[in-house]
C-alpha cells in the first residue's frame, strides 16, 4: 500500500472546473517525481465545499487543498509529497491544514456522506474494505425479514425525500401485504431548485444505496429493483451502472445472494426530468412506460405499486442509511438526533452563503448552526433575510427564525418543511414577493395538470404574483391568494399540489409588508422588481470617481469626470440595469428614493 493517497474530489461541481485534468497532471508529476509506489492517487465524490472547489485532499497527512487549479498540481507534488512543506496558498485559510480544523467539516455528523470523498466510487473494493456489503450479508445470512423491519421501526429512521413517514412503518405495511411479486423502488428523482443531495450521493457512494435497496429487498420479499433517475444525472448513471455490474460480479446482487436462496437485482429507469415523476404514484407510472402522472391515493403502492403489486418506494439517501443501523445497531442510530426526528440529515447549500456545497448534521441543529457556523454566513457584509427550506414544497423563514431546530415538527410549525435538503440562503436584497413569484412559476410549469387544482389554482397565484410585482398589484390580492392556496392544499391530488403554496403562504406569513409596499406604495423595496424598481442614485460621500460606473453603463446615463468626484445618474436615462451598481468597487451606487 502507498504511504500517501492523493484524493482529488471528482464530483460533477470539481469536474466543472477541472478536476480530472488536476488528476491526470497530479499523475503525471508524481511519475515524474519517481513517486508511484509512494503516492496513490483516487478521484472520489463529493467532499463538501464546492464553493472551495476543485478540492485535494493528502492524507495520512490530513491537508486539504482548496480551490485547487491544473497548474497547482507539479507544486503540490514538487512542495508537499517531495519537500514536505504544505502549499499555503491553496488552504482554506491561514494556519487551516485540517478538515477538522475547518468549521464547515468540524460541526458536521457524516453517516451518509461517510464514503463521499474518501474512496473511489467506481471501486467497490473500496466500498467492502470500509466494511460495504457487511450489513447485507447479516441481512440475508442471519436475520428474518420480522427482525429487518422490526431494526428499521426502532431506530426511528424517517424517510428523507420531504414527508418524513416512519420507514419501518412502511416496510412493514409492504411486507404484511398480500401478493407477489413485490418491488423496491428508489426514487432519484431530485427536481428541487437548489438541490444536488441525492445526485452526491449516488456520484459518491452508490453502493450504499445498492445495500440499502438489497436489504429492504430482503425485508419485504421482494426480487427485483428499480432506481429511478433523472437524466440529467449523467456522472450518477454511470457510476450506478458500474456499481450494479461490480455487485453482480462479487454476487450481492442476482441469483441466491451469498448462497442463501435470496434472490434480487435492480435495473435503471431514466426520467426525462418531469419535477411530478418525484411523487411515488407518478414515479410508477413512469417506470411502467405510462405518463408520468398521479392518481388517488389509497390504494398505497404498498398495497397496489408498479404493475398493480406491493411495491416499496424510498429516496437515496433514505437507502444509504439503512447499513449504518444494521451495521452499528437500532439504539446507536437512534442516539443522534431529536425525539422524534433520528440520525443525519444531508443538505444542499446554496444562494447567498458563503460556503455552498452539501453538508450532513444532526437532525435537530439550528438554522443558526447551519448557515453561520458551517455555511460561513452571508458574503459581502450583508445580512440575512430569509432561509427558503424544502424546495418548492417548503417555505421561506425569515433571519428572526434562525434558532428554529432543524427537525419535521419545529420546520412544519413554522411553515416549511425538511423536503429532500436543499436550503437556499437569501440575503437583503431579495425582494421576498419575487421568489415567491420564482417557485409558482416553476410549480405552475411542472404540474401535469392531471387536477383542477393544480391545473387552475397555481396557476391562478402565480398570475396574481406576476401583476403584483409589475405594479399592477390590488389591494385584495393578499386575501385571494390566501383563499386560493387554501384550496389547493385542501384539494389538489397529490402532495406536489397540495404543498405548491407554502412558499405563497410562508413569505405572506413573515413578509406582508414587501406585498403591502409593491401594492400600496407601488415600490419594491428591494429593487428586484424592474416596474417597481427605485432608480440608482450615487452617494457622493463614497464616490471616488473610478468612472466604472460610466463604463459599464449602456445608456449613458452615469455622468462624471474621472478623478474628480462624484458622479451622478441621470434619472431620466437610466433604465435600472443595475450594472453600475454591479460594478462599483466603493458600494457608492445605491438605491434612491423613488420622487
């Protein structure tokens, strides 16, 4: 074995910026250096901060490289495996060689996130090494299917793709129910704005998802599997694909697994990206070749799933954890999170954060905990305004919220919900009416318009949003879209519908003002909303007459001589683009009050 290993983080963000050339130049040099038997070099997934990216990782020396580009790769070889000097320039920051030395790695819990970004995804040697497949074969060699459920039931496992339902519960209720064959399913389907969990997982580690879905298989009776992914997921596909070809080979997956008579394996379904294939009764119908739309719901796929059989339908990451408690045990799982809300959960950073990326935390930590210590805050000195949390099914909860735990229950109380993980971070600029406006759209375009209320309704909100924020807003439009949403979610067919209008309700809820000032004043007051927009002004305090401002400006209407402050904006001319405002290195530009 190599004293040094060389992790060069290849999920699809590095890979966007270069990573694999990172590797291939790391390579080169380390043969040139004479260094093969000494250093190994492993693509892995995702390690985290995608902000820092691309990310290197040398251990046993423990020094992570951030921001990592092709050229650093000879100095890194030439200082670091040769000299023994760490490349300060390419730490996170000064004196922060560590992952356990850097806040965004050292509050979080990694379960799930384990593997990602220590081992090779398309190695599942590496996956056993690290104990992979040890839980399975406890599954199939000396556990019954009662025993299975009954680990899940008690460790208090909910599933990760919104709704939070007991997993156990639902094992139990496809177990209990009459008919073969049976099925499992896992739905991959991740279509949340801002929400990359599920696509980091299966990049990084799929062949925890292949064990989860095994031993569910084991656990109901079941002989065949499905994962459901979107195509837009082309690095997961292939790296699922090689994994389910791995575990065939090694026999964990196909005919008498282990010699036990358990039988399973699982094939690939591609979504064509449809957000509505998320919901289980419309992620059936795809598989089946079907449009992917929703029916009523009972029967339950539990009771009446693909092709009309029992069928056990859960997310990725609800999957990856299950080996964590066969594996370490129901009580141990049990030991980290709330009450009522157990184990890990993963998260997407994204919007206005200074450290993007994916995390993993205890179900139970604070809003607070999540965006200031591991996320870093809000970049360029602005505050926090609001956390949108659950995609477009969740809410916005405003900065005053921000000791708010992290679980279903306080989340529900507060009006959003957990969904899959993704957590946008909006800072005060937003214009809170405007992304509301964002997600009606996006839910708007999304239905399948299979139910009056989604097919009408949502529509109907966002039309009402787009005259509010064009200035065209009346002073009843805050109690129809409530009326409105009201009956979307008391009538839409499926939980899509149902929850389209928490964003609606959520910023009306802790942002009417930002409505009243677009419908009363006529203004928006962040200046998001072009026909609301308050003109640019120039504060002649801090203008230092760079002339930037002139020179980005399309029609002419910042006026000044360079050096000799300060400018001003002709009002007249100025069409609020905003890219003086974008431009100024002094933040002289701002907003002016509206004459």
């Amino acid at each position: 074995m190599s004293a040094r290993e060389v992790r060069v983080c290849s999920g699809t963000a590095c890979r966007s910026a270069g990573a694999l050339e990172i590797h291939a130049r790391l390579a080169a040099a380390v043969e040139a250096a004479g260094l093969q038997d000494a250093v190994s070099l492993t693509e892995t997934g995702c390690m985290g901060p995608c902000a820092k990216g691309p990310v290197v990782h040398v251990v046993p020396d423990d020094v992570l490289y951030t921001g990592v580009s092709p050229n650093d790769a000879e100095e890194i070889v030439r200082e670091h495996l040769v000299a023994g000097r760490v490349v300060g320039r390419l730490l996170w920051a000064e004196g922060l060689e560590s992952p356990s030395q850097i806040p965004f790695f050292a509050h979080q819990r990694k379960n799930v996130l384990a593997n990602s970004g220590a081992i090779d995804p398309d190695r599942i040697e590496a996956y056993e090494a690290g104990g992979g497949y040890g839980a399975l074969r406890r599954a199939v060699s000396e556990m019954t299917p009662e025993r299975i459920v009954a680990a899940v039931t008690e460790s208090g496992l909910r599933g990760r793709g919104g709704a939070g339902f007991p997993t156990g519960r639902k094992w139990r209720f496809t177990l209990d129910a009459p008919g073969r064959p049976k099925y499992v399913v896992c739905n991959a389907d991740e279509g949340d704005p801002g929400a990359f969990m599920d696509r980091a997982i299966l990049e990084g580690d799929p062949h925890a998802v292949i064990e989860g879905m095994a031993i569910a298989a084991r656990a109901i009776g079941a002989d065949r599997g499905y994962v459901y992914v979107r195509a837009e997921y082309p690095l997961a596909i292939s790296r699922l694909r090689t994994a389910l070809a791995q575990a065939r080979d090694r026999g964990w997956l196909g005919e008498d697994v282990l010699g036990t008579g358990f039988s399973f394996d699982i094939d690939l379904r591609i979504g064509a990206g449809a957000f509505v294939c998320g919901e289980e009764t419309a992620l059936l119908a795809s598989i089946e070749g079907r449009r992917g739309a929703p029916r009523p719901r009972p029967p339950f796929p539990a009771q009446s799933g693909l092709h009309g059989r029992p069928t056990l339908i859960n997310n990725v990451e609800t999957f990856a954890n299950v080996r964590t408690i066969l594996r370490d045990g129901p009580e141990a799982y049990s030991a980290v999170g709330t009450a009522s809300s157990k184990g890990t959960k993963v998260f997407a950073l994204a919007g206005q954060i200074v450290n993007t990326g994916l995390v993993e935390v205890p179900i139970g930590t604070t809003l607070r905990e999540l965006v200031f210590d591991i996320g870093g805050g809000v970049p360029k000195g602005r505050d926090l305004k609001a956390i949108q949390i659950g995609g477009p099914s969740g809410g916005c909860l405003p900065a005053d919220l921000l000791d708010v735990p992290i679980d279903y229950e306080s989340l529900t109380e507060h009006g959003a919900i957990m969904g899959s993980g993704g957590v946008i971070v909006l800072d005060d600029t937003a214009c809170m009416v405007n992304v509301a406006r964002f997600f009606l759209d996006f839910t708007a375009t999304e239905s399948c318009g299979k139910c009056v209320p989604c097919r009408v309704g949502i529509p109907t909100m966002r039309d009402i949003l787009v005259r509010i924020t064009e200035g065209a807003g009346e002073p009843d439009d805050l109690d129809r879209l409530r009326e409105l949403a009201a009956l979307v979610k008391s009538t839409a067919l499926c939980g899509l519908g149902q929850t389209a209008p928490n964003p609606v309700l959520s910023t009306l809820r802790y942002f009417e003002d930002e409505y009243r000032a677009h419908i009363e004043d006529r203004i928006c007051p962040s200046g998001v909303c072009e026909s609301l927009a308050p003109p640019y002004a120039i504060d002649p305090e801090t203008c230092r007459a760079c002339d930037r401002c002139a020179a980005v400006c399309p029609t002419g209407a910042a006026l000044g001589t360079p050096g000799e402050p300060p400018y001003e904006i002709d009002e007249a001319l100025c069409i609020r683009c905003g890219a003086c405002f974008k431009a100024c290195p002094f933040d002289a530009v701002t907003r002016g009050a509206r004459s």
